[in-house]
C-alpha cells in the first residue's frame, strides 16, 4: 500500500497518538522511547506488523471471545498506565485517620500532585502491588531501576494528606505481614520473631506497604510536642478539624446509647464498656463529637489520655526508641527532619535518630567501634543527608502508628495525594446499609 492511499482518518489519528506519546517521551526524559514512535505508526499507518496475534489477520467479523480478549487487554494495558503515572486506587485499611478517612474509603490518589515515580520494580503482575491472592510476591526483582521522579503539579506541603510506602516495611514477616518487624523485634527478640513468625520477606522501596497520613513536619522543620499540642518552628500547628484523641469517659454507671454515639460520629467497633470505671476507655474523640458526648445525659466526665514522661523515662516504642530523652506520643522534641543537602554532626547521643536514615534509606554500612563512627569503612564525625525527609502524623492521633512510632518517611517513598473518596464502606454492616452514601464522590 503507498502512502498516498492512506485515508486522512489514519493519518489524523497517527498524529493524535503521536503526538501524546511524545510528550509522555519528554516528559518521562527517556529518549530511547522514541523507537516506539515506529510502532505507532504502523499501527496507525501501515499494519505490516500483526500486532493482534490472537486474531486472525484480515478477518473482519470475530467471535464473541476474541472480542473479550480485545477489550481485556485494552483495560490491562490502558489501566495499568493510568496507575503509574496518573492515578491510582487505595482502600482505607485503618482507623488512622479518622474522622479524616474512615476505614473503608476507597481513594483515588493523584500521582501528578508530587510528580509520579518511575517504576524501580516494573516487572509485576498488573493490578497487584506486592502480593497475590495466595499470599505469593506478584513482582520480580529481575529489573531493578534507580529512583527518579518525573515531574509533577508540585511538592508535599505542611498539613497535606499524603499517600507513601511505608518505611519499615522493607522487611515484613511472612505470618504478620501487617505488624511493623522492627517493633515486634523490639518487643521480643529476632529469634523469636522468626521462630513464630517468620520466614521473613524483604521488599523493594517501591512494593512497601502503602500508608496515608498528614504531612506535619517538611525537611529542615524542628518539631516539638507538648502536652499533645504541636508547635513548628515555635509556631503551634494547629491540628485538622476532625482530628481527634482519645478520651477516658465516665458514665453514671450504665452504657451510653450505642445510637446516640453513633449519631455523634463515634465509631462504635472500635469501643468498649468498662463497668469497673464505670464508662469507656480510649474512646477517640474530635472536638466537636467531644461536646457533643458532654451533653449527654449520662456523662459525667471526659478526660483526654495524654501519655506524659513518667519517673522512668519516655516512651521505649517512640521513635528513636531512647527512654531516657523522656518521649512519649504527646510530648516529644525538639527534632530537626533531615534535608537533603544538610550536614549534621554525629555523636552516640544523635546517631539513634539517623541510624536508619544512613543505612537502610541511603544504603550505607554503618558500624561504632570503639566509641567511634565508621561509615562505608572511614570514621565519619559527620554526615550529609542525600535526600529530603518528611514527619507524618495520622489524625487520630492515639490510634495510629505514625512518624512517632517509626520516624522520618524518605522523599523516596512519597506516591501521592488523595483526591476524591468514590466509595465507603463499613465493615460492620450488611449492605446496603454498609455504604456511607455521604462519602460517595467527596474531594479530600
């Protein structure tokens, strides 16, 4: 066939698709994907190459099968796309955030917001992260690419809800795939970790589990809590609307009306009746559900439960994991969150907080011999961070493991922001009462 012959339907539709694929091109920074640009146009032009080998070439009219392949492998391909490099859906897993999220949002989280990350893993089975239904990893190691981030509408500002890998999660044991490794060591011992619970499983920093929270501390911020109340750069960060604590609640000796509580917005499975009390314990409360809750008939007295330093120290599970600096998850710094560019000096008081940053995060050995630091071999006094870090916080604050529990979130492992909640659910109800048709298409 000459080109001459070519209808000008073909040849508008080669410059339609050419002309996105080569602003994907530029906009990936890879020009060796311009050799698609060939591929394109004998698709569009041309068709000497069979690209559709399940079909019968020439063949105009196909089976009700082939058709389904057809569409098939149109979603794969066109779906998969989409979550690289534009949007991608999550599900609430956790009470973390509420009354942000709800356990049970199902997100659509922009990767545009901070620029989509080239994938370091791309051999995976389409729409998995980093299991199958089995339990078996759903991605090969094969192909490692090095971390590169395209561009995108702009960076993580202080206060957004941001969507990233979680950091620990680069080793996970294979029977608690949801507990943090390093914590359960912590608790017991790594022999014993494994014995129960084990083989391990190690994961790339791109197939972590994924974790959303509020970004409260940017690279080069200095962070203090007291009191449960956080202040950056002295200035008091005020926490979200909806976020919320929790609080000992003491009745006048019977149960509060599981409706009324649900009417104020409590989550009603993650509570419980102390009749020793008489009352609940741990009810996590957002200001306006607190005032609610006071007007109740049946209360006598909400109290907030902030964890203060005791005559032992802090808090051994927050980050970094040193009683004696008196931590708690409501009283902790000051801390300073590593930026990229920035050098510290090191000393063994200090090095707890950037042990990890060093090793795990910017692949360094590490070792102190002899009260001295030794960093790829040669005694370093100081160090000089590669990247930017982040400190997030979940916005119910007393039920989420966050930054305080397991420290600073590289600029690595940041995937997105969410946009829109397209669904809800809730667990705890048949349907179609299970789903919270208030929370169908709201914008976060």
């Amino acid at each position: 066939m000459s080109l001459k012959d070519v209808s000008p339907a073909k040849w508008r539709r080669f410059a339609l698709w050419g002309a996105l694929y080569l602003a994907w091109v530029v906009w990936l920074g890879n020009y060796w994907f311009l050799l698609g640009l060939p591929v394109i146009f004998d698709a569009c032009i041309t068709g000497k190459v069979h690209w559709r080998f399940w079909r019968k070439r020439g063949a105009v009219k196909q089976g009700a099968v082939r058709e389904w392949i057809d569409a098939i492998i149109f979603a794969v391909v066109v779906v998969t796309f989409i979550n690289m490099f534009f949007f991608q859906a999550f599900k609430i897993p956790s009470s973390s955030m509420e009354s942000t999220l709800y356990t049970g949002d199902h997100l659509f989280v922009s990767k545009l917001a901070y620029g989509p990350r080239v994938p370091q893993t791309p051999l995976t089975i389409p729409f998995t992260h980093n299991v199958l239904p089995s339990g078996r990893k759903s991605y090969s190691t094969l192909i490692q690419n090095k971390y590169r981030r395209l561009k995108g509408w702009g960076k993580v500002e202080r206060g957004d809800i941001v969507v990233f890998c979680f950091p620990n999660g680069d080793t996970v044991l294979s029977q608690m795939p949801a507990a943090d490794y390093y914590a359960v060591v912590r608790a017991t011992s790594k022999e014993y970790a494994l014995r129960r619970w084990g083989p391990l499983v190690v994961h790339p920093k791109d197939k972590k589990d994924h974790y959303v929270k509020r970004c409260v501390g940017l690279p080069g911020d200095t962070l203090l809590m007291q009191d449960g109340r956080l202040f950056v750069g002295g200035a008091e960060m005020l926490p979200p609307e909806n976020s919320q604590l929790c609080y000992t609640v003491e009745t006048t000796g019977g149960r509060i009306n599981t409706r009324a509580l649900e009417n104020i917005g409590v989550n009603t499975s993650e509570m419980f009746f102390d009749a020793s009390l008489p009352g609940y314990r741990h009810l996590a409360l957002s200001q306006a559900m607190l005032e609610k809750l006071r007007a109740l008939p049946n209360v006598v007295e909400a109290k907030a439960e902030l964890e203060l330093p005791g005559a032992g120290g802090g808090d051994a599970e927050i980050f970094p994991f040193t009683p004696s600096l008196g931590w708690t998850r409501d009283c902790l710094g000051p801390l300073w969150v590593p930026s990229k560019g920035a050098t510290v000096s090191l000393t063994a008081d200090n090095l707890p907080l950037y042990r990890r940053i060093i090793t795990a995060y910017e692949d360094h050995s590490l070792e102190e011999i002899d009260g001295k630091i030794y960093i790829d071999g040669a005694e370093a006094h100081s160090y000089t961070f590669g990247q930017d870090y982040f400190f997030m916080m979940g916005d119910n604050r007393h039920n989420s493991l966050d930054s305080r529990y397991w420290g600073f979130v590289p600029e690595d492992h940041i995937v997105g922001k969410p946009r829109v909640i397209w669904l809800s659910t809730d667990k705890n109800r048949s349907f179609p009462d299970n789903i919270r048709w208030r929370r169908f298409l709201k914008f976060v």
